[in-house]
C-alpha cells in the first residue's frame, strides 16, 4: 500500500456523488411511472427517452438498463473511494477498467436511445404539415438530441477523467521524489 492520491481520491467522491444523482433520477423516473402513468397516458413507457418522443413508441432504452449502469458505477465508486484511501495503484487500475466498462455501457445506450429518438423525429418530420410544423418538429428533435449529447460528452468527461487519475499515481510518485 502506498501514499494516498487526493486527486483520484476527490474525482472517485464526485463520480460516486455523480452516479447516486443519477440513479437516483431514473429511480424517480420510474416511479412516476409507477404511480402515474395511467394518470398521465402516454407520458412515460418506461423507455428512457421516450418523454422525448412519444406515448407509443415503444423502442429505446428501459430505465432500468440506466438504473443497473448507474448503480454500478454507484457501488464502483464506493469501492474506488476505499481503493485510493488504502494507496492502492494495483485496485486504482481495476477501478479504471471497471469505469471505463460502464462508460461503454452508457455509450451503447446512449447511441441506441439517440437513434431511435432521430428514427422517430424523422417520421414525424416526414407526417408534418407544413413548413411551420415541421420546423417545430425539427426543433424539438434537435433540442432532445444535443440534451442526449450534452449528457453523453459530461459522462465521458467525468468517468475517463476519474479512471485516469485512479490508474496513472505519477502525481503521488512526483510529490513524493522532490
């Protein structure tokens, strides 16, 4: 065991904050739909974009591939957290690898959620009536989207920069040569 590397130590703090906010996000996506659905028809179908695109397009995402990725990467930090108190560079790299798989599981996701929410913009682009309407339409698509996007590019920033700090300690191994 070796010195303690604050900064994997903080990032593995914010990943583990990060994945509870978001566990707990889908977690309160799916019991709105729990309770409420039937009270708001169409608003949930337990697809993860589907608020994005409609009451009966049924293909997508199910939260609940969000809720195990998330949970993982929850419980993963947990451990990462233990792993850079104990100055552990041999489980700092096991926690990258493990960060890593789950941003490739987020990324599957995230890319089968984002195409079939284009699939589904399309055909309604295609159905509108007129250029007003399909402007709207358009635009709706475009904001989903870049949402979807915007979420992918901050997970991917904050789960490589995590598993980059965990594996690589020339920072503690500098701090501690000068």
């Amino acid at each position: 065991m070796g010195e303690v590397d604050c900064t994997a130590l903080g990032k593995a703090i914010i990943l583990c904050l990060f994945g509870m906010c978001m566990f707990a996000h889908y977690w309160s996506w799916l019991t709105f739909c729990g309770k409420f659905g039937d009270a708001f028809p169409g608003f949930y179908d337990k697809n993860h974009y589907n608020i994005a695109t409609a009451p009966d397009y049924d293909k997508g995402v199910e939260v609940e591939a969000y809720l195990a990725v998330w949970a993982c990467v929850f419980v993963a930090s947990i451990v990462g957290v233990l792993c850079m108190l104990a100055g552990s560079a041999k489980f700092g790299r096991v926690y990258a690898m493990g960060l890593i798989a789950a941003w490739l599981w987020i990324s599957i996701q995230d890319y089968v959620g984002l195409g079939h929410m284009v699939s589904y913009y399309q055909d309604e682009i295609d159905n509108a009536f007129g250029d007003d309407a399909e402007a709207a339409v358009t635009a709706k698509q475009n904001a989903w989207g870049f949402l979807i996007a915007g979420l992918w590019f901050g997970e991917t920033f904050i789960l490589f920069n995590t598993a980059w700090d965990a594996a690589n300690r020339d920072d503690v191994e500098r701090k501690y040569q000068d």
